[in-house]
C-alpha cells in the first residue's frame, strides 16, 4: 500500500531543484508523491501550515514536515 | 546505473527523522544511498563543506546539497 507524500513548492529555482532531485526521487513503490504549487493553489496553503510547513520547498511524508533549502516563506504566498 | 545519493548527519533526532522519511524513502532502483555520520567520520565534513553543505541533516544528489531542516551546523562538528 501507497503512502501520499506531499511536496509543497512555489515554482522558484529552489523549489524545481528539490522537485527533481528530491520528490521525484522517492520510491514510487511506497509513495504517491502530490506536487502543489502554492502560488496556483492558494487554498491549500492553511493545509500546508498545518501540517507544519512554514518556508518551501517543503515535504510532508507520514505527517512529518521536511523543509527541503530554502526558497519562499509561506507568508509570501498570501 | 545508480547514482550515489550521500545523507551526511550528525545523528540528532532531526536527523534520524530526515534518514527514515527521506534517505530511506530514495527509490533504490535509481540510487545507491550512502549514510554519512559526520560526527563520527570528521575526516569526510570537509567532503560535505566541498559539495556545498552549511547544516545536518542534508542530502547531496547529482552533485546538489538539500539541507532538510536544521539539526547541527557543520561548523559545531568540527
């Protein structure tokens, strides 16, 4: 069974460097990786925050928050 | 062909956490990873300095360093 993993990003250089080498690297075996582009959907930035998600790049696995370097803090985003 | 995928830590829980969600969610067909405790091999931080890495834990892939949160700066490990 598939675990969703979700990688949060804002379309900076930053992001696409951990989308590629990051996100989609991981074992699609095990996890059904979502990309979400927080600059396209808005809505879904109190999602992130409460997963604990302050700056992006970011990756939620198993309810975990990873902040992959860093490009954007999600307060920018709004 | 695999490529190295090299994890440098310095086994705080903010590390350990980043191994067992990221390093070992890498998809292993594609990725040799390699598990770095740099607290433990000091002869390689200087590696880590080279590719780019300021803090633990982080992840170098195809040459790139992706600091995923912060445990340790490397300059406190030496």
């Amino acid at each position: 069974m598939s675990t969703t993993a979700t990688f949060y990003h804002a379309g900076c250089p930053v992001c696409v460097a951990a989308e590629q080498k990051i996100a989609e690297s991981l074992d699609t075996n095990r996890y059904d990786v979502e990309i979400v582009h927080l600059g396209e959907a808005k809505e879904r930035i109190g999602e992130a925050e409460a997963a604990g998600i302050i700056s992006v790049p970011a990756l939620v696995i198993d309810g975990q928050a990873f902040h992959i370097n860093h490009g954007a803090d999600l307060t920018d985003l709004k």
